[in-house]
C-alpha cells in the first residue's frame, strides 16, 4: 500500500514530501458491495472431535467472558472460554479503550459497583497499573494500562480453573429445538465442537444467537450504528507540552481531510498510566459501518487509519508535540454498537433514566446514555440527573433537560439504573445467556449498558446464573432471589427492588 511503510507515519519531523498520500479513488475499488448472499454454495458434513463437554461455555473472553468464565468456575462449575485473540479483556486490550467508568453512583459518595468488576479495578491498582480521574480519590473514571490489563485477565481466568482457548473462532452452533448443543469453533488446530449444559454468548456482537438463526436488533431504529473508532498511542510530548484538552479543542476546528473527504475530527484520550509523555487517542470515526459486517469492518479498519495519520499529522504542528511518535495502534477498531439480542425483557431508555430498580437486577451504573450520531457528527449524553448534553461537530455544546424541567431546574435525584436478569435470556433459548454490549436493550439504553464496567457486572451474573443452572440446563428456572443473594455475597452492593417492580415469572 502506498506510503504505509514511510517512517513519517512513526516518526515525528516527517519531511513535507513523506507525508500521507491520501489514496484517492482506492478505497472503493478495494470496497466490495455488500454482499447480498445470492450465490451460495452446500458445506460438505463432516465429522469433527468433540473438544471438550463442559457445564458452561463462554463464548468470547472480554470484559464480559472474562467475568462470565471466572464466576462460573470460582461456583464450581467446569467452564470453557474460547477468545479468538491470543489474549483476553476485548475491546479493553485489543482496541486500547482504557478508561473504564466510576464504580460509585451519581452522589459520588455511594459505591453501587463491586463483585468481579472492582476485584479486576483492585488487581490492577496493586499492579500500580490503573490510576483513578478523580485527583483526590477514586469516584471518577478510571484509566488502564492495557497490557497490565491482559495480564490481570489472564490470573484471573486461570486461577478460577476455567479452560481457556485462544486463536479459537466460535463459528457455528448446533441448536435442538430451543437449545444449543454445541459451538463448533475453529482454531489453528481445525474444526471442533464444544458441548455444554449452558452457554454465554460474550462476543460482543450477539455471534452464539445470531449463528443459530435468531433476529437481532442492529444499531438504531434505521438500522444506523455508533461508528467505531481506532484507538491509537503516541508518546514523545515534551514536558510542558499543550495539554491534551487543548490539543483537543485545536484539533476540533479543522476538519479531517481525508480522502477528498472533510470530516469533523473527533477526539477525546487519556495520559498514560506509567509515563505522562504517552497518551491514548481516540481520534477516528467511522460513520455509516457496522464492524459486524466484514466488508464494513474491513474498510473501518482501513479508513480509521488514515485518519490517524491525520491527527498524527495535526498534533505534531502542536507546541511541545512536534515529537510525538506513534506507539501502537488497537489490533481492532473499537466497536460502540452491532447487534443486540431480542430478550425477555429490552431494557428501555425510560427505565434506565428513571432509575428503576428491577425485582431481578443484577447489575447497576450511572453511566449517561452516550450516543456517538452514525452518520452525522456529534455526540448526545443523557445523565440520570435529567440533563442533555449535546456536543456538536464544532465541539460546541448545547445543555437542555430530557425530562421537561426548565433548564437550570432542581437535578433529579436518581443514584443509579438497573439491569434486570430477563435482559440476558435470548428470547427462544432455553440454555444461553447473553453478557455484554449485546444484551437485550434498544438503542438508547445500549448507549448506557454498552460500556466495560458494565460488561463486566453482565458476565459476573451471566456465570452465577449458568453455574446455578448447570444441572437444569434452564436459564429461566434460576432462583433469581438465591442468584441476586449471592451476587451480593460476591460484593455487589445491589439495591432493593423499586415498590412496584415487576416480578419476574
Ligand atoms: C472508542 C470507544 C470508546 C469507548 N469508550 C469506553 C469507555 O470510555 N469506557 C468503557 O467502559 N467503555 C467504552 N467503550 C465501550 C466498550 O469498550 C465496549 O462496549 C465493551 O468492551 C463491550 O464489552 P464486551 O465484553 O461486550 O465486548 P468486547 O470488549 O468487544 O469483547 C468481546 C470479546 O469476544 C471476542 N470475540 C468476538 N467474536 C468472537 C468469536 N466469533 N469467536 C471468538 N471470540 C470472539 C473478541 O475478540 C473480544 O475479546 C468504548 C468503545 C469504543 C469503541
């Protein structure tokens, strides 16, 4: 590819001649149209070995599997977690996203996370590899190292006993009325099935549901998803360099030019936790793509990284940041939103901003509804304490109220939302759960859900509940008072159910 192998992408000081050659007219030769699955062609049956038959299998090892996997196994259960990567932690590790939301609620005095979430937080603070936002304590965001992190999810899947496979594809399932029997998986060593009484799809993208044919709900009511955004660290800023947020705002005003095309930038990063001469950037978006299609991912992937070359390019004309290096790039593009499962329940955004508390919850946040716009920039925030937030494509931003109060008015008092168990049962399945950005809510509450913290908290029940249903091989016939017992015996502070709250049947 043109221009890819240029030390200027690295290196600071490119020589004007070296900079990007942008490849005008390449990326929609090299841009199949979707494929509409017309031409089709008969899979010979075949035999393949039987890899491992287990109580509970985990499908997908980030944020989500890691958790699902290690509260399944630390209850006694033999699991397997299948990741196709060679390391665990998803979107975390892969894609360099390393800040991780508040555990507190919106009072910033009340913890209202804990469990297998905050035992991952604490790993990595006695690794000195995690560093809270909040300057004189830790209810503010958290930011990772995201190599320190790979390690932390591999102690603690491997120290709960759970068989991990890496480099292994979740390809297929075998589904028998309204159970799945098997994954059937493919790793360098071929194709094999994995059988199990319960399974957790943790893939992110609803793969487990979507491979035994169910429908899935995709992006918003037009089918539109958040656009994905490549991850990125630099390092070289000299001491005493513009700091990031004006960095961000200087950037802010140019548009991207990118392959002809002027996009507003976009970017927002985090220092670094070990050398405050390095920093994650967030500075692409991909609009109009979903990354669960492969054409989509594939161009997301590509185009992404054009524009990094153009923010690279931008900071460097920054004081104190005409050094800067490229460190590395996210071995994905960061997905925000797929697909979502149809679940028994689908967790609206009127619940979440009231801050229902379900009779079966088994997970609470006051993360805001966060909306990156798909095919226009800007980005829409819906905080539990009734404001809007609407940032424009200029960066300029507008405060409104979502619930009718004047602006300026009393904030709502809400602590925190909630996630009833029924939101993690796929409709039709009798044997899955689902933990992640893909369980059963629509696109506005997803803007909330989807986030690491959250992840984490969907698998930490997931495998409770898989664990608990391991003889039955029914998700539905959980004793969810003895699941939300026990969930609370692993440190999860749940709150007691809202007066009223339906109950689960
Ligand atoms: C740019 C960006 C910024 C974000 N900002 C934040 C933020 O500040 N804080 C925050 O907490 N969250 C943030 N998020 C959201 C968050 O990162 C994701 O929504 C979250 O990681 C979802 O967790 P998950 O476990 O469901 O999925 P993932 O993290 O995507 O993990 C899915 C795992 O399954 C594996 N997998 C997928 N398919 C298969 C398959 N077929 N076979 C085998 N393995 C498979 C993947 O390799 C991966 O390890 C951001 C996302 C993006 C893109």
């Amino acid at each position: 590819m043109r221009g890819s192998s240029d030390a200027s992408v690295l290196n600071a000081r490119p020589r004007r001649s070296a900079m990007v050659e942008k490849p005008r007219g390449l990326l929609p030769a090299f841009l199949p149209a979707r494929p509409t699955g017309a031409v089709t062609l008969r899979e010979p049956a075949r035999e393949i070995p039987v890899l491992a038959d287990v109580d509970v299998a985990v499908l997908g090892g980030g944020p989500a599997g890691v958790c699902a996997a290690a509260a399944a196994a630390r209850m006694g259960a033999s699991v397997v977690l299948v990741e196709r990567y060679g390391f665990f932690g998803g979107t975390a590790t892969a894609a360099n996203v390393n800040i991780w939301h508040s555990l507190y609620g919106m009072d910033h005095k009340t913890p209202v996370i804990g469990g297998l979430a905050e035992e991952i937080v604490r790993r990595l603070q006695h690794d000195k590899a995690i560093y809270n936002q909040d300057p004189d304590g830790e209810t503010g965001g958290w930011v990772v190292h995201t190599e320190a992190a790979k390690l932390v999810m591999d102690d603690l899947v491997m120290a709960s006993g759970t068989k991990a496979m890496l480099h292994t594809w979740l390809a297929h399932a075998v589904l028998e009325g309204s159970r799945v029997t098997a994954a059937i998986v493919e790793s360098k060593s071929g194709r094999g099935a994995i059988r199990a009484r319960m399974f957790i799809d943790c893939t992110g993208d609803a793969d487990l549901v979507r491979r035994v044919g169910l429908a899935v709900q995709t992006g918003n009511p037009q089918g539109v998803c958040q656009p994905p955004t490549l991850c990125f660290r630099v390092g070289g800023m000299k001491d005493g360099a513009k700091p990031l947020h004006e960095v961000q705002a200087e950037l802010f005003k140019t548009p991207m030019d990118y392959n002809g095309q002027r996009y507003p930038c976009f970017l927002w990063g985090a220092m670094g936790v070990l050398d405050k001469h390095e920093v994650m950037i967030a500075g692409t978006r991909v609009t109009d793509v979903n990354v669960a299609v492969t054409d989509d991912l594939t161009r997301a992937e590509v185009e992404a990284r054009y524009q990094m070359r153009w923010v690279l390019e931008q900071m460097r004309t920054m004081p104190g940041w005409e050094d800067v290096y490229l460190i590395d790039i996210g071995t994905q593009i960061g997905c925000r939103e797929s697909h979502r499962i149809w679940a028994d329940h689908q967790l609206t955004r009127e619940e979440l901003l009231s801050g229902q508390v379900f009779e079966d919850a088994i997970a609470q946040s006051c993360y805001p509804i966060d909306i990156h716009h798909g095919n226009e920039p800007g980005i829409t925030f819906e905080h539990l304490d009734g404001t809007r937030r609407i940032v424009s494509g200029d960066r300029k931003t507008r405060m409104e109220r979502w619930d009718g109060v004047p602006s300026g008015g009393p904030p709502r008092s809400t602590l925190c939302w909630t996630v009833p168990y029924r939101s993690l049962i796929p409709k039709g399945l009798d044997n899955v759960l689902v933990a992640g950005r893909c369980i059963g809510t629509n696109h506005d509450s997803a803007g909330a859900t989807r986030v690491m913290i959250n992840a984490m908290q969907f698998g930490h029940a997931a495998g409770v509940a898989a664990a608990m249903a391991r003889a039955s091989g029914d998700s539905r016939g959980v004793d969810v008072s003895k699941m939300r017992k026990t969930l609370t015996g692993h440190g999860m502070p749940l709150l007691d159910p809202s007066p009223g709250s339906p109950v689960p049947s």
